[in-house]
C-alpha cells in the first residue's frame, strides 16, 4: 500500500517503513505524528483526493531533526567592486512512515521512548583501553627517541651572493 500526501508545500509518494526527509515538522525524536493532506492511497484499489481522501491519513515516526549540509549564495557585479556571500542551512526533519490509515483509523504503534547507548562494563573498558596504549606505543626504542622538528637536507646548503649596493668597476 503507498500514499501520496502533502506537508511543507511539497508532495511525497511513500509506503510502510520508508525514510523520508521533510522540511521541518514540530516534534521531538520517537513521537508518532499524523499527516491529514492525504492526496492518493493505493494498494489494490486506487482512490484519489478531491482535493484530500476523506479519513485518510499517514502515520510517521520522528527519527531526527537536524540541518543539512551549506549553501553558499554567492553573488558578483563585474567591474562593480560589489559582491556578496551568504551561507544558508536548511532545517529538516526525518521521518520513519510507520503506517497508512484509511477510514478515519488512529494509529496503533506507540511513541517508542528514546534508547542511550549502553554503558559498557567496566572490565570491557580497562581492556580496550589497554589494547589501545599498546597499539600506540611505539615499535622500537629508536622510534620512540626520534624527536621532532626539521628533518635534516642531504644536499649542500647554496652560498648566497652578497648584497651590494652600486655598480661593480
């Protein structure tokens, strides 16, 4: 079954379990939220909106809300000494569709709450940390006593001319 539905000026043909991005919607990570401007629904039968399918609607989880990657507005008058640089990011919210409701229905999945990472234990953490200081530790003691700075040139270091001032006779 798909939909076609309408939010942010714009329209978006979508199915279960697709992932979409949207301009900004309100809502906070792991709500459920409804989209009503249901314009086709689909499946066996096709019903189209005049203008929206009456009872229709699409379910969508909120997974993110974040900002995409810059803009640069740039503009220049030849020969004007006149230009102009603006930087623009564009809010977005992206979406999980969790399901397609016809016929006035309210969705059934539940807001999941927002899971943290979790912690690892403590003995899996000394052990990592372990393994990464001897993976930093250097191969050889020559290594280790290099220290930095300039490396050394081979090649002869070119005398230079001395400065005069005047004409040579």
């Amino acid at each position: 079954m798909f939909a076609v539905f309408k939010t942010g000026g714009k329209q978006y043909r979508v199915a279960a379990e697709d992932m979409l991005s949207v301009a900004k919607v309100k809502g906070e990570p792991g709500e459920i939220i409804e989209f009503g401007e249901v314009l086709v629904v689909g499946g066996e039968t096709v019903t189209l909106g005049a203008p929206t399918v009456a009872g229709a609607t699409v379910a969508a989880e909120v997974v993110e809300q974040g900002r995409g990657s810059k803009i640069i507005a740039f503009k220049k008058r030849r020969r004007k000494n006149s230009r102009r640089k603006i930087g623009h990011r564009q809010d977005f919210t992206l979406l999980r569709i969790t399901e397609i409701l016809t016929d006035g229905k309210k969705p059934s999945k539940e807001a999941q709450p927002r899971r943290k990472p979790a912690a690892k234990p403590a003995a899996d953490a000394a052990a990592e940390s372990e393994e990464a200081a001897e993976s930093a530790a250097p191969a050889s003691r020559k290594a280790a006593a290099k220290k930095p700075g300039k490396p050394k040139s081979k090649a002869p270091a070119k005398a230079k001319k001395p400065a005069t001032k005047g004409k040579k006779k």
